[in-house]
C-alpha cells in the first residue's frame, strides 16, 4: 500500500514538472511570436525611414510659424488701432481749435484773450504729437509688413514641402498599409496569451533595445541579441525549458537553442582537425630543429 502511494506520488511530480515545462515553453513560444511580429512591424516602419519624422516636423514648424503670423498680424492691427485713435484725437483739437477761435471773437479783455490763445496753441501742439506718433507707428507698420512677407514666404515654401512628403509618405503606407494592419490584429491577440510579467520585461527590453529585439534564440553558441558567449550548461539549461532565462550580458531573453546543421558541425570538425595536424607539423618541425 506504501509502495503504491509512493508511486502515485512520483507520477503526480512527474505530471506536475511536465505542466510547469509546458507552461514556461508557452510563455516562451508566445514572446516569439509577439517578438516575431512587432520585428516585421519595425521592418515597415524601417522603410519608411525618416519620412514620418520629417513630417511632424514640418507640421510643429508650420503650427510655429502661423503663430507667429498671427501675432504680426495682431501687432498691425494694434497699431492700426492707435493711429486710429491719433487721427480721432486730431479731429477733437481741430474742433476745439474752432471753437477757441470763435470765442476770441467775443472776449472782453487781453486775459480772457491769452487764456483762449493758450488753449489753441495747446491744441496745436496735441496735432503736432499725434502726426509724430502715426509717423512712428506707420514706420512700425511697414516694419513689421516686411517681416510678415517673410513668414508667409517662408510659411508657402514650408506648406509646399510638407505636401510633398505627406505624399511620399502616403504611397510608402499604401504599399504595406494591408501587411501592417494584419500584423496589428495579430499582434492584439499575441499579447492576449502573453504573461502579464513576462510583458512588462520585455516592453522594457524592446524600449532599451536598438534593434528592438527583446526575446532572441542562441545561435552558434551566442545571444542573438548582443552576440555574447553562452556556456554550454546555460544552453542546456534554456533548451530545457523550466524557466525563464535571460542573457547575462544584455539581459534579453533567451528563447531556445538554434543546433547547428549537420553540415556545419562537420566543417567545425575539419577546421578543428586541420588546426591540430598544423600544430602537430609545427611541434615536430621545432623538434627535428
């Protein structure tokens, strides 16, 4: 009875140790698949080159130069306003100028007389300030006209070029537009059967990463992220797949093993065979010296 209790036992570990590998492999095989296809949506995004950067550039520069636009064109408006209001007050001096002329006419003594003259030599001199001030403002005027013929100069040529690249960039989009809306979908669903944890790490790792690659194989014998030695053990140990393991070196996950072909171990055999016979020549060379 003790006997088969234990064996239930050992069969129950057995059955256990064989969903936890099948889960780590899951996780595993989903990460590649997720890095599989965000690595196809990065090869679109590479044919693209600049072009979309170009393009939000073009656009803030734009934005930037319409605002300042808008803020020429509001000083000339203010200073349309002033002159405005320089050229009412020149009327109100001319008509009080009339008016003290007419009460000249009807003064009773030198006093009043002075008194009035003052008054139209002051209204005078009020002309004399606004003529002065619209001079200056219309120089501002003129000033600041020039700079807004400069704006939108530069603003028409700025419009012509941002055409031109939207276009590019549309044909570029058009061309893999169907592709790209593929890898989206099948990247929602990717991202449904990976690891909530396992997501986090390796949306970090894609961040830090300049190539994007964030979950990679071993392939003769290095990371196929940042082509560091693995050990032999640590490769037996990621083809076993009990748990994660990340390259010691740049951190990125390591997903499986790539053996080499059968070929290519024999050309290893034969380049290792011949390095020994050449230094086996050289030993016996430097002996028979």
């Amino acid at each position: 009875m003790l006997k088969k209790s234990v064996v239930e036992h050992i069969q129950i570990n057995k059955l256990m140790a064989t969903a936890t590998d099948t889960t780590i492999a899951q996780k595993l095989e989903a990460l590649m698949k997720l890095q599989g296809i965000d690595s196809s949506l990065d090869n679109i995004l590479k044919v693209r080159g600049d072009l979309p950067e170009e393009v939000r550039d073009l656009e803030d520069e734009i934005a930037g130069l319409e605002t300042r636009l808008a803020k020429f064109q509001g000083e000339v408006e203010n200073f349309n306003i002033q002159i405005n209001n320089y050229r009412n007050a020149k009327k109100d001096s001319e008509k009080l100028i009339v008016k003290y002329k007419e009460q000249q006419m009807n003064v009773r003594n030198n006093r009043e007389f002075d008194a009035v003259s003052k008054e139209i030599e002051l209204q005078g001199l009020e002309m004399e300030i606004a003529d002065k001030r619209i001079k200056e403002i219309e120089f501002k005027i003129l000033n600041k006209n020039d700079e807004i013929g400069g704006v939108e100069s530069n603003l028409f040529e700025r419009n012509k070029d941002l055409e031109i690249k939207k276009k590019e960039l549309e044909v570029i989009i058009a061309e893999s537009e169907e592709d790209e809306q593929k890898l989206l979908k099948d990247r929602e669903k990717a991202l449904k059967s990976a690891d909530e944890r396992l997501l986090k790490s390796y949306s970090k790792l894609r961040d830090n990463a300049r190539n994007g690659l964030a979950v990679v194989m071993v392939s003769r014998g290095a990371c196929g992220g940042c082509f560091s030695s693995v050990p032999p053990q640590r490769q037996t140990d990621i083809k076993d797949k009990k748990k994660i393991i990340v390259c010691e070196h740049c951190g990125r996950i390591l997903a499986g093993v790539n053996d080499p072909l059968p070929g290519e171990v024999k050309e290893k055999k034969t380049r290792a065979t011949k390095v020994s016979a050449a230094a086996a020549a050289a030993a016996i060379a430097a002996s028979a010296e």
